[in-house]
C-alpha cells in the first residue's frame, strides 16, 4: 500500500512538472526497448497470476505515473484490484492498470474516450525445438506499449484532448476477458459518458497488409469506418478494407464485453466499441514464434503518432456513431 501512496504522490506531481524528456515523441527505439522487456524471456509469458503479471503491471503503471496521468484510485493508485474465482491457483488475483487525463473543454471533459489493451499472455507450455515461453509480443504486447505511448504523447501534446480520456491495461484476456468484463462491472467513470472505446491489439507485424494499414474489427456493422476514412485522407493512413482475418475477432478482444450487451439470449450493440490491428496473419497467436524480434517498430512508432492525432481530432468530434443492429444480428446467426 505504501508503495501505491508514493506512485500516487509522484504522479500528482509529475502533472505540475512535466520533464523535456517526457514530453518528446516515442521513439521506435524506446517501443523496442518497453516490448522487449514485457514479451522478453525473464516474463515468462506473462500468465495471469503470476509473479511476472505484477511485474508487468508495476511496468505498465510506471509509465502512466512517468507520462502524467492521474491514478485510477486514491486508495490503489493505478491498479484496479480483483480475484478470479474458481481458477487454478483458487481464487486469482489480478489487477487492471488504469490511469485519468482529464479532457480540456468544460463541458466535453465530462464524457470519456477508452484507449485499452490486455498485457497478459499464456505463459511457458509444451516446447516447440526447445522453446517453451510463449513470448507474446504481438499478442499483445505490442498493443499495451502502444497505450503506454499514447498516454505520453497525449498528456503531453501541446493541443490538449477535449475530452477525458481514460488509458486501461487489463489482465485475465487470455481466460476469458476477465480484467475487461471486471471493469464493466465496476466502471471508474459512468457507462453512459463513455463515448467511445479503441482496443489496440497485436500492433507490430505489417507485413501482412502493409505498412500504416489497420483493421477496424467490427466495421461490417458500423458507420465508425466512414468517419476514420474521412480522417484519414489527411494521414498516410487507412483502414484495410480487404482482409483475410475472420470477421468473428470483433469478438476475441477486450473492445466485445464493452460492445455487446446480453438481454436474455439476445445480443445488443451497446458502447461503440472497436479493436484496431495491424495484422492480418493470425498464425502464430499463441505460438513460441510470437517473440520480439518480429516485430515493425518503425511502423509501431507511425501507429502512435497516427493514433495521437486521430484521438486528439476524436476528442472533439460529435462522435454520432451508429450501430447496425440489423446487420449485427444477420452475422451473429451465422
């Protein structure tokens, strides 16, 4: 406890005194650096409940006090503490890392923007050619660094975001989006003011589609993707539009539990939300061959800076997004 009351403490001040360093742009060279410590050997996998999950989260946390962001709770600072009931070991303990940055404009500020990613992975399992840890860096560290990036240059952009943005790390993706479904549970800020959720899952491969493309995972039942593209004509971005990933990943990350709503056996669209990936290979998720090294930093470094601007213009949008339940429901029966 102590511990997080010092966290807390620096963070507050960090806020009145920013540094030159941590007001600099992420560096391709320091996303190298923060992946290959959280997909690196010594993590072994990152398993939920593990020693190396506090050791990722204590990282993750580090960054967001080191950025300037507000801690998620006076009494936890940036960890969103709950157990797991019925795992093995029984009754797992796992945290959420969350931190505030509240928006610019007096009356926008009271709605919120979710910028989100799960740091968890698999662990170490049956060998492959003598390899048993399940790195994870795709999946997803690469997604986590990304938020950790996000919350510098945000904080720190000399045009401040209109509206309150809130930076998520979950746990307990990998065993059913249990640090996601937890924070629906019990939301820091009301569920209605949040307006919008960007999930960022598996961020460093781009040979696949091809440097500065992404996949806006829930785009067959949405008119969000009309709003990126018209975004997008000023950047050197675009969402991908021809695809190999099956459409059903709109349901494999943390942005579903947000998304979808259950009323009895019916399934609705509920908070506008929706997980951006830069891959279209989903063949080596949960394999030894998901390690650093793999990863495009150059185009992680672009993806941040994309994702700067993007947030700051989101921020300020009317952000009228529509669901198409219509279309929703004709996938959900097939």
């Amino acid at each position: 406890m102590k511990q997080l009351i010092i966290l807390a403490i620096l963070a507050l001040f960090r806020m009145t005194s920013t540094s030159a360093q941590d007001s600099r742009p992420v560096t391709a060279e320091e996303l190298k650096a923060w992946c290959y410590y959280l997909a690196g050997d010594e993590m072994k996998g990152r398993k939920n409940g593990s020693p190396e999950m506090v050791k990722a989260a204590d990282y993750i946390a580090t960054a967001f006090m080191e950025a300037g962001l507000s801690p998620y709770s006076t009494e936890t600072g940036y960890f969103q503490e709950y157990d797991i009931k019925g795992r093995v070991p029984s009754d797992m303990h796992e945290r959420n890392v969350i931190g505030l940055l509240e928006g610019s404009d007096p009356e926008l500020k009271k709605e919120w923007i979710i910028l989100s990613a799960h740091f968890d992975h698999i662990g170490i399992r049956q060998p492959v050619n003598g390899d048993s840890i399940y790195n994870g860096a795709d999946d997803n560290a690469t997604g986590t660094i990304t938020v950790m990036a996000l919350a510098r240059t945000l904080r720190n952009s000399p045009v401040k975001p209109k509206r309150s943005i809130l930076f998520v790390a979950y746990s307990g993706e990998e065993i059913g989006m249990k640090g996601s479904r937890w924070f629906l549970e019990h939301p820091p800020v009301p569920l209605d003011k949040i307006k919008l959720n960007l999930n960022f899952e598996m961020e460093g491969e781009s040979l696949t589609l091809g440097k500065n493309r992404y996949i806006l995972t829930g785009h067959m039942f949405t008119d969000f993707d009309d709003l990126l593209d018209e975004y997008n004509k000023n950047t050197g971005w675009a969402v991908a539009k021809t695809v190999k990933t099956p459409d059903g990943v709109f349901f494999a990350s943390d942005n579903a539990p947000l998304a979808i709503r259950r009323e009895g056996e019916k399934a609705i669209l509920n908070i506008p939300a929706f997980t951006l990936v830069t891959t279209d290979d989903m063949n080596f998720i949960h394999k030894v061959t998901d390690s650093p090294d793999r990863m495009d930093y150059d185009n992680m470094a672009s993806m941040v800076s994309y994702a700067t601007g993007l947030v700051l213009f989101l921020s300020g949008d009317p952000l009228n997004i529509h669901w198409d339940q219509e279309a929703f429901d004709k996938f959900n029966q097939r």
